[in-house]
C-alpha cells in the first residue's frame, strides 16, 4: 500500500472513530435521561424504587449517599454523573468541588477506587479479614498494643 492508501484509510477510520463516539455519548445520554424519567415516574406513583425493587433510602451522610450511587451504577462514574445520581436520589445542589472531595477522602480510605483522575468506582467488597490501608497500618498496631 503506498502513502496515500494508508492515509486515506486513517482518514476513514478516524471519522467513523468520530461517529461512533458521538453515537456512544447521544446513547448514554438517552439511557440517563430514561433512567430519571422512569425515577420520576415511580415518585410520582410513590413508588421510588429502581429497576431492581429495592425501596430507594436515602442515606444519612453524603459520603454514604455517594458510596451508594456508585454501588448502585456498578460502573465507573466521573464526578459529574455522580453529583446527577445524589439528584435522582433525592440530594440536589451538590458542588463538584465538594463531591470531588468527598471522592478523594472515600478512595483514601478504600470505601471508593479511583479509576483516573475524576473518574471513580465502588470499592470492591472486602472480607473483614482484610488488611487496612497501609497508613493506617501503624495507628492499628497502637490500637492493638493497647489491648494487650
């Protein structure tokens, strides 16, 4: 293949590369805007249950409330669709500086993974077993030495 096929090509590549992006963001957009419109839908029945049946319950603490949205997307969620599920959940007005800190405390202690930067997911579940984070390593050792 000579210079002009191949560039040709990428050129080709790049734009339907382009148009399934465009279609992938316009179907993620569709699928929350069904998602809040089924959510609406159920309040106004005074159902308020998500596709699973569970009643939702609105957590006490925003930490808690973010670590729920997140477990229940069981997918990665930039900062901003998480501040959209608080808002489904009954907790609108939420700041992205003040989620965007909430993320960064809940990943710092492993309630949250922090997929790349602003995008996090639900921390996988741990046995109790489970060794702590390993700066809180030393205060635990302390604990337990004053147990003894």
């Amino acid at each position: 293949m000579d210079d002009r096929q191949l560039q040709s090509e990428l050129d080709q590549v790049t734009a339907e590369l382009t148009a399934a992006r465009i279609q992938h963001a316009s179907l993620g957009a569709r699928i929350a805007g069904l998602e809040a419109q089924q959510l609406a839908l159920a309040r106004a029945l005074g159902k308020a249950q998500p596709l699973g049946g569970a009643p939702i319950q609105r957590p006490r603490y925003r930490t808690d409330a973010i670590v729920a949205v997140l477990e229940t997307s069981g997918t990665e969620m930039s900062i901003q669709e998480v501040i959209t599920g608080l808002a489904d959940i009954g907790r609108p007005g939420q700041t992205y500086d003040n989620i965007g800190v909430d993320l960064a405390y809940l990943a710092e202690r492993g309630r949250v993974t922090r997929v790349r930067r602003g995008v996090y997911t639900a921390a996988p579940a741990t046995s109790a077993s489970a060794e702590p984070p390993a700066r809180n390593r030393p205060l635990l050792r302390r604990q337990q030495e004053g147990n003894r």
